[in-house]
C-alpha cells in the first residue's frame, strides 16, 4: 500500500532533522578539536618561553660570576 502525503513528509522531515543534528555535531567536534589543538600549540610555545628565559638568566648569572672572578 502506498504512504500517504503526510508520512512522506514526516519521514523526509525526520532524516533532514537527523542530518542537521549530524552536521552541526561535525562542526562542534571540528571546533573542539581546533580548540585543543590551539591550547597545545600555546601551551607548548608558553613552555619553550619560559626555558629559553631560564636558560637566558643561567648564562646572564655565568657570565656575572666570570667577570667577578676576573677582577679578583
């Protein structure tokens, strides 16, 4: 038997519904992923910062110590 106007529409409503909610699903994980992805690159940058500063301050601090001993 055939389906009626109304079931057809309620069914192509109801996969249309279904593939929006898929659709914005992909983009809310796309943009997650990008989220993350952007922490961990500043985190990472954050990281190397703060070593290349360190490291700036031992050699600042060497450098220091071997002028004193010079003038000694």
């Amino acid at each position: 038997m055939a389906k009626s106007t109304k079931a057809v529409a309620e069914e192509k409503f109801a996969a249309l519904q279904r593939k929006k909610e898929t659709e914005l699903e992909d983009k809310e994980k796309a943009a997650r992923e990008r989220k993350d992805h952007m922490a961990t690159l500043k985190a990472r940058r954050l990281e190397k910062e703060a070593n290349e500063r360190e490291a700036a301050a031992i050699e600042k601090e060497a450098k220091k110590k071997k002028t004193t001993r010079k003038k000694t």
